[in-house]
C-alpha cells in the first residue's frame, strides 16, 4: 500500500488541534505543530504499515490556478507568526524519517497527489490518500481511497466509491461537475448561484455530466434552464478550478519502500524534548513484524573476478 499524506492540510490541523492546550515548546519557540505532525505520523504508520510513504507539500509560487483566476484563494487568511517558523522542524522530522517530499511550483500538492495517485495505480498498487480535503473525492475508484481526517487515525472516514456515493448520491467521477454547480467557498468559486448541492447531485444523476446538462438544458424547468444558460461559462471556469492535475511535471519514485530508520529519527525526538512521541515510537519498533534498516540483511555481494 502506498500512502500519499497531504503535508499542508495536517499541518495546520497539527498547528490548530495541538495549539488549542499545552503547546510544546523548543528554546523558547512553539513547536506544537511539529509535535502534532510527529504524532499523527507515528499513528499513520502505526495504522496503515504503508509499504511506501510520500509527503506532499504547497510551494509558495502562485500556481496555473491563479493565473486562470486572480481571485483563487485569495480570501484566504495569512497563517499565524508562529506557523513558518515551524516548518524547517516539520522537514527534518520527515528527513529524520527519511521520508520523500515532493514539491512542484504551479502546482498545488492536491494535483501532485493526483499524478503519483494514478502512476501508483497503473502498477496495480493500492492507493490511501491522507488528508482532510474532500477534493480528493474525484480520485477515488477500487484502487484509490480517501483517508479523511477525523480524530485518531483509526476514526478516519475512509471513502471508496460507495462512501463517496453514500453521501453525496453521485460517483466520484462526477465531483468535478458538482463543485462546478455548487462552487467552493473555501477556493473562494462560486459555480452557478442559486443551486445547492441537492440539486446539483439531482441533476448528474439525472444527466451524469455537466456538459450533458448544457447540452440537454432545454429539457430542464425554465429556472434551471435560464441558470445554466446565463452562467455557462462561470461553471466551465469552475470545473477547470475544480480539476485535479494528474500529470504535473514532477519526478518521482513508487519502488522506494517505506522503512523505519530508529536512529535517527529517535535521535529528532530526543532533541525536541518529545518524551511521550520517544517512548510511542520505542514501542512502535518493537513491533515483531518491523523491519528496520539496521536488522536488514546487506545483500550477498557479487563475486569478484580476480585479475591475477
């Protein structure tokens, strides 16, 4: 199983979930989100014994997004002063764990899960997306699930396409065409006014796409009709918002398998004054069916040939 973790999504549910008590703290820094990161990775790994782990993160260059639309996220609030001083503990954590990062400017992290996602699936591998974003929905399929965030990782709503169903009444390849309708308050889109989700999900039941809707509009009540009528070209720009990339530029590896390196990253817990992580991540190791780089057998070396 590959896990694919959205780094930008639990960092903040780290910095907003840890800050709300007694928030670690580091030579007179908060590390709080550091400690909540630590901890939600040491119970992913714990749950889901991934056999390959990638983080993912947002880059700070505006992406293909903004350029389609200067209002993108652009309501969106500046993160606290003591949110980026956080994030270079937050990279030698995963680099304590030796855990890949990728990173891609113009793209956001969603669309580089998005291409490892479908990569991964063309090789037959099982897929858990890690994050808190139902964005993800329109990549779910038998081989692809969304692992949302709710609690401790083991109360995480996993979606496949009958969850994705269960709850919003259409299949997941049809959640581009309903964030197309309905928008997106939090990517600051707003579809086409006046329809809710309940008609929206109505509709892609009834006609399955948003282009069919267009094309099929004559058949619609005359309210609805004259909606996707006047506001055609809002919804296409909202469904091109909406759409994940699958094939962002980036290089990658699926044949580097997740393994555990106590040394170091014991090492990042000892220094940040983690106990509590330090004595879950012992027990972690203890683990009989763990296998860790130090306990790997080196592999037999290749006979040599002798020149003389």
């Amino acid at each position: 199983m590959l896990v694919l973790l959205d780094g930008n999504a639990l960092m903040h549910r780290a910095y907003h979930g840890v800050n709300r008590g007694f928030v670690p703290m580091w030579e007179g820094q908060p590390v709080g989100m550091v400690y909540g990161f630590a901890s939600t990775l040491i119970s992913l790994i714990d749950y889901f014994q991934p056999e390959q782990l990638i983080v993912t993160f947002d880059t700070k260059e505006k992406t293909f997004r903004h350029k389609m639309d200067e209002n993108y996220k652009a309501h969106r609030e500046k993160a606290p002063d003591d949110f980026y001083p956080q994030v270079p503990f937050i990279e030698e954590l995963l680099e304590a764990f030796e855990i890949p990062t990728l990173k891609c400017p113009g793209y956001e992290s969603d669309d580089i899960i998005g291409t490892v996602a479908r990569a991964a699936e063309k090789e037959n591998k099982e897929v858990i997306i890690m994050s808190g974003d139902l964005d993800f929905l329109q990549l779910v399929d038998n081989r692809i699930r969304l692992a949302r965030f709710n609690g401790a990782i083991e109360k995480s709503e996993i979606y496949g396409p009958d969850e994705t169903y269960a709850r919003y009444g259409i299949h997941p390849q049809q959640m581009i065409d309903y964030k197309a309708i309905i928008g997106d308050s939090s990517d600051n889109y707003k579809g086409i006014p006046g329809i809710g989700p309940k008609t929206a999900a109505k509709l892609l039941q009834e006609h399955e796409t948003l282009n069919k809707i267009f094309e099929q509009k004559d058949t619609l009540p005359e309210k609805l009709r004259n909606k996707f009528t006047e506001y055609k070209t809002e919804a296409l720009h909202c469904q091109a918002l909406a759409t994940i990339h699958t094939s962002t530029p980036i290089e990658f590896s699926l044949k580097e398998d997740f393994e555990f390196v106590p040394e170091t990253s014991l090492a990042f817990f000892q220094k940040m004054n983690f106990n509590n992580l330090h004595s879950r991540y012992l027990q972690l190791l203890e683990n009989p069916a763990i296998e860790t780089i130090e306990e790997k057998e080196p592999p037999n070396p290749e006979p040599q040939m002798s020149l003389f």
